[in-house]
C-alpha cells in the first residue's frame, strides 16, 4: 500500500478533488501525506525576479493554501506535514519529483485542468511535469465541475 503520499496543491478544485482521493487512499493503507505547494509561477511572471510585496502576499497565500489542506488532513484522521517550495526557476515538475525524493514518497497524488489546445500550450500542464519527472507512480486526478468533497 502506499503509506507516504505527496500532494501538489494549489487550492484549486482540482486540487482539492486530488487532495480528498489522496487522504482516502493514506487513511485506507495507515499512510501520512505531505502537502507541498510551490511558488514557480512568480519566476515565469517576473522573469526570475521576485518583486517587493508580491512575495510576501504570494507566501501569505500559500500558507492558506496549506493550512487549508492540513486542516482537511486533519479532519480525515490522517497525519500531514507541510512544505512551501521556493525554488526560482525550477519547474513544478522537477521541484515536485525533488520533494518526493527527499521525503521518500510512495505515491504523489496530482490534480488535472486537463487543459487541451492552446491553453496547453500557454499554460502548460504542471500534471504532466510531474509524470515526467517523478520517481514514484502518479495518480492524476481530472477536475470536474462537482466540488470536493471530505
């Protein structure tokens, strides 16, 4: 079973939906999950440069980001820890296959917009950065329009 479970959040229904089978699938085997959130976005929007209070807001969100998910951990009877990834320049992909390593992860668990097209293009698929760059299997999640639920 798999009993170290990484999940990549960024407060969004998908993620949400992703975060929920994966508490399922750690209370289900005995596991613990990590919750990482990273802030690569601002590298791409700043050319590598963060900016004054965009950082610190962008902290301040992510620490709600996390906080949230901890909170649903917690009322699903299941252990989590925390990480904030602040690594300029590093694609999600690879901080995320970095932080399953490191921690020693069975799983990563990993929401989808399931973005196709230009939106792809544009936008890229962080889902598809991790299954690229991961040690360990990935079960991804494909959003829908139903909210998750605990």
């Amino acid at each position: 079973m798999f009993r170290r479970v990484l999940i990549p959040i960024d407060g969004s229904e998908t993620a949400n939906k992703a975060l929920v089978i994966a508490l399922q699938l750690a209370r289900a085997s005995g596991g613990r999950v990590r919750l990482v959130h990273s802030l690569d976005e601002l590298a791409y929007l700043w050319g590598y440069e963060y900016r004054g209070d965009a950082l610190t807001l962008a902290r301040e969100q992510a620490s709600k980001v996390l906080d949230s998910a901890a909170a649903m951990a917690q009322s699903a009877g299941v252990t989590a820890e925390q990480q904030l990834v602040e690594d300029p320049g590093v694609r999600l992909g690879e901080a995320i296959a970095s932080e399953a390593r490191q921690w020693e992860a069975d799983l990563i668990v990993v929401g989808t917009h399931g973005r196709r097209g230009i939106g792809r293009v544009l936008l890229g698929s962080g889902a598809e950065q991790i299954v690229r760059s991961a040690p360990v299997p990935v079960l991804v999640i494909r959003g829908d329009d139903q909210p998750a639920k605990a």
